[in-house]
C-alpha cells in the first residue's frame, strides 16, 4: 500500500477483555515499530521488528503486551486483561531497513493510529 | 527529567509570521534528529531529519542542531493555517537508532 495502515481506527473495550491491533507497514519496508501515545505524553516506544524477529521489546510496559509479525510484513499488538491506563494511540511506524547510515533507509513513517479506550 | 523536552504551548501566531519551535536533551549520545507534523487525529508526518550540526532547509522548514547545546530547533517562514499542528521533535543515538525518543509535542496555532 501507500501508507502505513492500522486497524481498527478506534476501539472501546471493556476493562479486562483482551485486545488486538493490527497493522500493515509500507510495502518493501522490513522494520515495524510500535509506539503508544498517552494524552499529554510524547510518543513511547514499544517494540521494534526487524522482518519478524523482535531484537528489542524493552517498551512493553508489562507481560499483558505482546507483539508478533508474520511473513515479514503485517504485525499484531495483542493487549490481554486491558485496563484502563492501556487507554491511548497506539502508533505503528515502518522503515525500509535499520542500519547505521544512509540516515534516508532507517526513517520511520507512520501510521494513522488506533484510538484505544478502555472502559 | 525526560530525555527530551518540548514546550508544549499552545504558541499562537499571526500568518505570516516565522515561528521558531524548540527542543533540548540531556543525553550526549544522540546522533540523529527528526522533526514530525501531526494534526488532530492523525498520525505524524516527517518534515525534516539531519544528521549532524548545523542547518538544514527544505522549502519553508529549516531544521537546526547544535549538539553543544544539545538544542535543536524547526524555523517555518511564512507560516500558514495549514501549519496549524502539533510539532514533535524525535532523536535517537547511534546504538539503537531505531528507538525514537520523542518530545511531548509542541501545538501550534496560525491565525488567518
């Protein structure tokens, strides 16, 4: 596609069910990124993908976050037992790859988002 | 302290006017830094990324880093409505590239 895409756009969900986000990075582009954005806060990394491996997770917040890619493209952030302080934009970026230089290949590029809200 | 801090605002201008938006950080280590666009409900957009100190321009954005300082900064001349966003700084160092530290954001308002 010509964009990063995430789905769905908005959630509402019941405290303690489980949740599941999807996203669909920019065809070609082998790193996938997950970010959460909290009303008054910047931008928080999750976790990183580099094809469907995952060489840092340290931004899950707890083991009730977990993440997997498949076939090196789309990736699924999973939420189990949500609470409401899960509330928030949950961003996926992607790039064309990561590695040191050209700074061009490791830019990341976002998607719209999905606005969770946990009730 | 964050690793990053942004003025959040709400900075408001006149069209026309050259705004200037702000960034410091405290880790040494950061390399690269990027500047992001985002309006209500979307997600960011990238306008600039640099490397290295100094300046760098693309049209009405010039992105400029002084890493004595640790201070960056975005200038817009002839701001426009449609410039009306909020503007997030982003960096990261040379290890792990890939992690973004982000500023909070900071929301900016051109009048017509």
């Amino acid at each position: 596609g010509a964009g990063v895409s995430q789905s769905p756009s908005n959630k509402v969900t019941e405290k303690g069910k489980d949740v599941e986000l999807r996203c669909d990075p920019i065809s070609g582009h082998t790193a996938l990124y997950w970010y959460r954005q909290s009303l008054g806060q910047g931008l928080e990394f999750l976790i990183y993908f580099q094809g469907n491996s995952a060489p840092d997770k340290s931004g899950l917040p707890s083991d009730r976050f977990s993440a997997e890619r498949t076939g090196g493209s789309v990736s699924t952030l999973t939420i189990q037992r949500t609470q409401q302080e899960d509330s928030a934009v949950y961003l996926c970026a992607s790039s064309l790859r990561q590695e040191s230089r050209p700074l061009a290949k490791n830019i990341q590029y976002f998607g719209a988002g999905t606005r969770l809200s946990v009730l | 302290q964050k690793e990053v801090e942004q003025d959040p605002g709400p900075l408001s201008v006149p069209e026309g006017a050259i705004v200037s938006l702000n960034c410091t950080y405290s880790n040494s280590a950061f390399q690269y830094f990027m500047w992001y666009r985002q309006y209500s409900r979307k997600g960011p957009e990238l306008l600039m990324y640099t490397y290295s100190s100094g300046n760098k321009e693309d049209g009405r954005f010039t992105a400029q880093v002084d890493k004595s300082s640790k201070y960056i900064s975005l200038f817009i001349r002839d701001s426009q409505p449609s410039d009306s966003a909020t503007y997030l700084c982003a960096m990261s160092d040379r290890r792990r590239t890939y992690k973004y530290i982000f500023g909070t954001g900071t929301r900016l308002k051109v009048l017509a």
